[in-house]
C-alpha cells in the first residue's frame, strides 16, 4: 500500500479491534475488507508498536483445534486525561489506551474569569493533583483534551470568546501546551458532551443526534453520519446565542436578544433580582433553587420568569428539529437536575411549532450528569487525537 493508504489501513484495522475487541484476525479481515495477509502485515506492526496485545480465544469448539489467539487494545500504551473548566472547579478524568477509567479528580479554582497564562496555570497545578494519586506526573500523559464554554476554533486551537477567559482571541492551546508540554485538543465543552453521548451514553446507538445542555449557559453539540459538526470557523451549534427577541435581554457575549440571556442561569438570576425575588446574600446555586421553589408554592412573578423561559426554550428546540430534523435530542448538564425547562408543557409545545408530517417526532430524553461527564467526553476526544499520533507514527516507522 502506499503512504496515505498503508496509513488509512492502519487505522480502519485499529478502529475496528477497538469497537469488537477482543476479535481474531480473520474476523479483521471479514469486518473490514481488508485481506488477511494485510491484516498479519498491520497487526504485527502494532503488536510491535505495544498498541494492542494478544489474548486467548474461545478456540475450536468441538476440542480440535488449537485455542485461536485474539486481539485487543493494550491499555497501557497511553494515558490521557480530560478536562472540564467550570465557574468553580476543574472536573478531571484519567483513561488509558482502553478507554478505561483509572481515575478522576474534583480540583477546586478560585475565579471564575482567568488570563490564559493563569488557566494553563491552574490546568497544570489540577492535572499534577490528579496524577499524583495514581503514583504518576503530568509527563506520563500522552494527551489531555479540554472542554471550555466558548467559540473555539478547534483546527486552529483558538478562542474567540470565552466566559472563563478575561481576554478575547486566544491562541489557547499553543499556551497551555507551552505549560503542559504534552499536545492539548481543545474545543467547545458542548461538543465534547457529544463526543461524551456518542462515546459513554445515550447517543451511542443513534447515527445523527443533538445534545442541548443547560448549567450557567446553553450550549449544543451536533452528531451528523457519526461526527461532530463544528463549522467552518468553530461557531457552529451555538444554539444558545441564536437570537429569540429583536434588540432583546443582554448576553454575557455581549449581544442582545440570545436564547441564553433568557433561559441560562444568570438571566433568571438577573430578572428575579429586577424583581425582587433573589436574596442577596445566598449563593447562584441557592436562589435559583429558591426561585424555582417559589414557583412550585404559586408565585405569580417567580411563575412568570420561569414560563418565560421554558417558552423561550421550546422556540429554540423548535427550530432546532425543523432545521435539522435529529434522530434524537438530548437534554443534558447539571441543570436537568431541575424540570423547569423540560417540564410537560414546554416539551409539548415543542411538538406543536415544528413541522407537522405523518411521522413522530424527534425523541427527546433526559440525561442528568455532572462535570465528569464533560471531562469523560474531552478525554474521549484526545483519545482519538493520540490515537490518530500513534498511527502516522507506526506508519513512518515501518516506511
């Protein structure tokens, strides 16, 4: 094969003992086309790289033959972390080449806004407190994957803008890789989520899906044919600064009328202190649940700020599912925790602004999880970037 080729072989033949192992050789060869003498050429190249072992087979069943000889990702070729950056906290993830998870870690930041010197900084100090628990250092990691809110330029490892970052277009990763020393893939927390559905959770059967998620903001992530769509700049799936109201409520990006300046967080927060009805001295966490408790006890402005944002929300999902027409659509983040935004009626009104064909519509479900979900989903994505590393580097080696 040639170059490109003999590359792409190796990494259909890699794929493919990932998602059926353990698998024998001949059962490569039949699950991707591949012929069987390529397939003993390829796999002895791995072998020989340690990314995959070989391990006992079931063998011939009626006692004849010799036990058949299968096999699998070697888990301990890598270790990759993943990285979710929040308001209060890094949430991390351990995994090795298996995919498996060896460890996780809660690590704790003290602002909310960083310089991105400071955010690799705290990067660096969170990942070392991890890996210091399994006997390891951040030089032991073959890849870390970050899921931050923002638009993210994934190709270009730029941020345009940012709520954890005090400054706008970052080259971002070319700065945490300067602290880390180890390659970064860095993208859109939403996206990573995706990648943490189709990878961990209720996405992994469905070929093209949508996951919404709902904590201090909103954010989407798009599974089309299998793959995540990012667009062509990184501001693709930005469902949260689609715009619901002409010259509307202010964004924390910086514009008007978003969906997000009225179903996140912060704009509930905002308009119940307009309002009267947020106490001063609790934390965020605490009066929204005091705002939607009001709710729940039959006040009118704390019911009308909430309705207000569930009708706000299921416009959204309305033109989500008439643009796109998902297989499925996924309610996720530490927001499910509360129903206000999923309630019966928002999602029913749903159902009565989309376009009406003799087909049910999209399925939604909910799916309720906190941060190391994120993480799981950014050590998913570096995963596939190591992954990708080590099959150009078999493939040079063996030129």
């Amino acid at each position: 094969m040639a170059g490109p080729q003999r590359t792409n072989g190796r990494r259909i033949l890699l794929t493919a003992i990932r998602k059926s192992s353990p698998i024998a050789r001949i059962d490569l060869a039949t699950l991707t086309g591949i012929s069987r003498a390529t397939v003993t050429t390829v796999t002895a190249e791995l072998l020989g790289a340690g990314l995959i072992g070989e391990v006992a087979g079931e063998g011939d069943k009626s006692g004849r033959g010799r036990p058949r000889v299968d096999l699998k990702i070697e888990g301990s070729a890598h270790l990759v972390a993943g990285v979710k950056v929040s308001n209060r906290s890094l949430s991390l993830v351990l995994i090795d080449f298996e995919g498996k998870q060896i460890a996780e870690f809660d690590f704790p930041i003290s602002d909310q806004v960083f310089t991105p010197n400071a955010l690799a900084l705290a990067l660096y100090d969170g990942l070392a407190a991890m890996m210091q628990t399994v006997g390891k250092t951040v030089k032991h990691l073959s890849g870390v994957g970050i899921g931050m809110p923002g638009i993210v330029d994934v190709q270009r490892g730029f941020v345009h803008w940012s709520p954890s970052l005090s400054e706008r277009n970052v080259h971002l990763r070319a700065e945490i890789e300067q602290i880390l020393s180890i390659p970064v893939f860095l993208d859109n927390d939403a996206n990573l989520v995706a990648m943490a559905e189709k990878q961990f959770g209720v996405g992994r059967d469905a070929k093209d899906f949508i996951v919404v998620t709902i904590e201090s903001g909103v954010g989407m992530g798009i599974v089309i044919n299998n793959e995540i769509y990012r667009g062509t700049r990184g501001c693709g799936a930005e469902f949260g600064h689609t715009k619901v109201q002409l010259d509307g409520a202010l964004c924390r990006c910086g514009q008007r009328g978003c969906l997000e300046a009225y179903v996140a967080d912060y704009a509930l927060l905002r308009e119940a202190q307009l309002l009267g009805e947020s106490a001063s001295d609790a934390t965020p966490e605490q009066k929204i649940e005091s705002l939607l408790q009001k709710v729940k006890n039959g006040d009118p402005v704390a019911a009308n700020i909430v309705n207000r944002a569930g009708r706000m929300f299921a416009m959204g999902l309305a033109n989500i599912v008439n643009i796109f027409d998902p297989q499925l659509i996924i309610l996720a983040g530490e927001r499910m925790q509360f129903d206000h935004l999923y309630a019966q009626d928002v999602l029913e009104s749903i159902k009565n602004s989309i376009v009406q064909v003799d087909q049910s519509p999209p399925e939604v479900v909910i799916h309720r999880w906190d941060d190391l979900m994120w993480a799981k989903g950014a050590a998913g994505y570096a995963l596939e970037g190591v992954e990708e590393a080590a099959v150009v580097q078999v493939t040079a080696q063996n030129a």
